[in-house]
C-alpha cells in the first residue's frame, strides 16, 4: 500500500464519540486531483481520513483521533452525526454524475489494506462497515452498485448475506440500522445498491427479505 500525505484542515474534534463505524464513499469528480483540491479546501468544508486513487496510491488527509466532515447529513442505528464516529474513506471514481465505471484492483487491494488496517485499530462491528448511501439514501448513491462489497466480506472487511428464505418486510430495515423516517424507496434501493446490485428497483420482494434476515441473523440484531 502507496501512503502520501495530503493533509486536510477540514476537522474538529470527535468529543466523546468513540469510533465504531467505517464508511465508504466515491468520489464523483472527473479526476483525482480535482477530488483532492475539494477535500483540502477550508471553502468546500468537507474532507475525508483517507482518498484512495485508481492507482491503489492512498492519500491520509485527516488523522484518525479527529472528525473528518464527510458523511453530511446521516442517519445509522440511532445515530445521526455519523462524522463524529466514524472513519470515512472517499474512493477515487467519477461516480454517476462523470461516467460511473467498476473500480480498478489496485484500488480495491490498497482499500483492503487500509480497512484492515483500521479495524485492527478500532472496534467496528462487520454490519457498521457501511455505504455513503446506506447512511444517507435520500441523498447519495455512492459508492454505487458497481462497488464490490462481497470481495471487501470475503477478506473480514463488512458483511455479505446468504439467500434464505423469509417473509421480513421493509420495515426490518431500521432493525438493521437504516433510517426508518427516510422515503422507503430511497431505503430499499440503498440496501440493494449494498447487498442486491443486480437489481435496483427499489422494491421489496422476498429475495431482499430473505437477504435482510441473513444479515440480522449474522450482525445479531
């Protein structure tokens, strides 16, 4: 794993939160650099812990002991400054807006890395390794369903279901954490963005039932 510095001055302090969630966004923007400049720009007031280019280069822009500022408005498990407790990871990606494309393997073998890395470090439970989307499905869609979170689950980094029967409807969704006052629609879609990328639909049906079962059975929840 390629480590450069890029320091960000976009952070403040955590408080008393202690971290014990990891989440991943993509960048959206046409390049790299162009990412980089926005997450060091005291104007833009965002920033992440980490940006991790196509070339498996990893940028630290925020030290771990601070709050990076890149969840926004969020909500997980009851939780709504998500920034205070969690890492946050931008992955390099034109997103949806510039031409959405599968991420490179260098990028997700120096992601992996660095996400074990972090969990060696701080205790954060496999189902609170999380999307953009998932903490903000209103808003986001990153890092999208080209995002290959069953590589990440096969190497100890979040969670992946089994496909068992169920009859669990939407609702559970909160049980796992999702917020249960956003539209339900944005909901189910980021769950399947997450778990489900074959088919965005943004409807329920048995197979996401039987895949929200799975998770809550192996999260314990």
């Amino acid at each position: 794993m390629k480590l450069a510095e890029r320091p960000s001055p976009n952070h403040d302090d955590r408080g008393d939160a202690a971290v014990d969630m990891l989440v991943l966004h993509y960048t959206g923007m046409p390049t790299a650099e162009a990412a980089l400049q926005r997450l060091c720009d005291p104007a833009a007031k965002v920033s992440a812990h980490y940006c991790v280019d196509e070339d498996g280069t990893v940028y630290a822009l925020v030290p771990e002991a601070c709050r990076a500022w890149h969840a926004g408005v969020s909500f997980w498990a009851g939780v709504t400054d998500i920034n205070a407790c969690s890492i946050g990871i931008e992955i390099v990606n034109p997103g949806h807006e510039f031409g959405y494309r599968p991420f490179p393997d260098a990028q997700i073998e120096a992601l992996i890395g660095l996400c074990q890395d972090i969990l060696s470090r701080h205790p954060i439970p496999p189902a609170r390794v999380l999307g953009h989307s998932d903490v903000a499905p209103a808003r986001k869609e990153d890092p999208g369903e080209l995002f290959p979170w069953q590589r990440l689950a096969k190497e100890a980094v979040g969670l992946w279901p089994g496909r068992i029967e169920s009859t669990l409807g939407p609702e559970a969704l909160a049980r796992y954490g999702y917020d249960p006052d956003a539209p339900q629609d944005n909901v189910i879609t980021a769950f399947q963005r997450h778990f489900r990328p074959e088919k965005l639909d943004g409807k329920w049906d048995g197979e996401c039932g039987g895949l929200l079962s799975s998770l809550l059975r192996t999260a314990g929840v």
